[in-house]
C-alpha cells in the first residue's frame, strides 16, 4: 500500500534554492509540492489558489514580508497548516522566535534531504519536529531565561513552575523532588495539562508553553 502523501509549500527568496528543493523533494513520492513562493506576501496570494498545504517549508530572511511575520500570519489565519523553518541562522533568537511564531520545528539549510523528509513527516503526524539543535537552543534558553511573576488565570502557580521544569532535563521524579511534591503529584499535572490543551508528549507540550507564552522567555 503506498505511503499517504504531506503536501507541502516552499517559501524562500532564493530561486535557485527553491527550484533545487523542489527538484530533491520531488523524487519522494511521500512528498507533493504544491505551490512555491518568494516571500510571505507572495505566499498569501497563492495560498488562495492553490490546495492548501499540510506544512509549510519557511525561510526567515526574505523581502517584503519574512518568515517570522509569514508564520505569525499563517498561525492567525490557518491554523491548522504546520510551518518547518528552513534556514542558516543557529543563533538562539530565531529559533525561538520562530517556534513562539508558530513554526512546529527548525532545521538547517545545510540539512541533508532525508533529513528534511523526515521532518516534515514528523510535523504533520505530531505537529511539532524536535532536533538536537533545537532541544539544545530550547533548554539553553529556557533555562538561562525562565521568567517569574506573570501567572497565567488558567494556570496555578505550581503548574506553571511544573512546565518551566519540564522544560529541563530533569526527570519527572526529579521535578517532584524540586517542587516538594509526590511523583503521584507530579503525575495528576502532567495527565491534566496533557487532557487541557490536548497535549500527547512533554515536547509538545514544551512547544505548547513556548508558542502561547505560558512561560515567558526574553
């Protein structure tokens, strides 16, 4: 039985980058290209013409309208439709702007394709795509940066300390230990924030904190 296909949409400034991609990604038959676009203000023109893709493959640096305000749009007005970042940067900043943005998952350009294959796969069965590079920027971040004092109405104060840790490398038991509280304890958050926001995996629910500024990063 043949693999379902993701469809996507390319977005990036460079033509030849564009053509190359279309032209590697073309040769998987799990993969159908839609549209391909320039920038993000060509990318809402033809969004309307043209099937609506599964995931968006989105680069930051681009005229006109680039890919951290394309991703904010895409996120306003199709919500449904996952966005991988594709760029050179491996600074910390635009990989966790693109993620709070919207983008499900980052990956370099040096990337090879299998790589990015694999990754759009994993976006549109899980909604999110984690790598090293980005484990790595997350928990640097996260952990260098974590803001206190603005507590979400819906979340209580120990919730909101339980997503910061989870943010960590800590394990479960190890975030029992941090807050004084019982693995049992540590267990009903972690059922109950899963149940809230329809959460499957401490990654997504990691991104989910992040892109809905649960915790607050600087």
């Amino acid at each position: 039985m043949p693999e379902k296909q993701t469809t996507i949409a390319i977005i990036d400034d460079h033509t030849l980058f564009r053509q190359g991609m279309i032209s590697l990604l073309s040769e998987f038959p799990e993969i159908s290209i839609v549209f391909d676009a320039s920038n993000g203000e060509d990318m809402k023109h033809k969004i309307t013409r043209f099937p609506l893709p599964e995931v968006i493959l989105m680069d930051i640096s681009m005229p006109v309208m680039d890919g951290f305000e394309s991703t904010r749009w895409l996120r306003e007005h199709y919500p449904d439709v996952k966005v991988l970042a594709l760029s050179m940067f491996e600074e910390e900043k635009p990989i966790i702007k693109m993620l709070k943005n919207g983008a499900g998952g980052y990956l370099l350009k040096e990337s090879r394709t299998t790589d990015v294959v694999h990754a759009i796969k994993m976006l549109n069965e899980q909604g999110f795509f984690i790598n090293d590079l980005v484990s790595f920027k997350l928990l640097r971040n996260i952990q260098g940066h974590l803001a206190g004092g603005n507590v979400p109405e819906q979340l209580s104060s120990n919730e909101v300390k339980f997503l910061e840790l989870c943010c960590t490398e800590y394990t479960y038991k190890e975030i029992a230990d941090q807050m004084n509280l019982s693995p049992h304890t540590i267990d009903n958050y972690r059922q109950d924030l899963f149940q809230r926001f329809g959460i499957k995996s401490r990654t997504g629910l990691v991104l989910f904190a992040i892109k809905n500024e649960l915790i607050t990063l600087k």
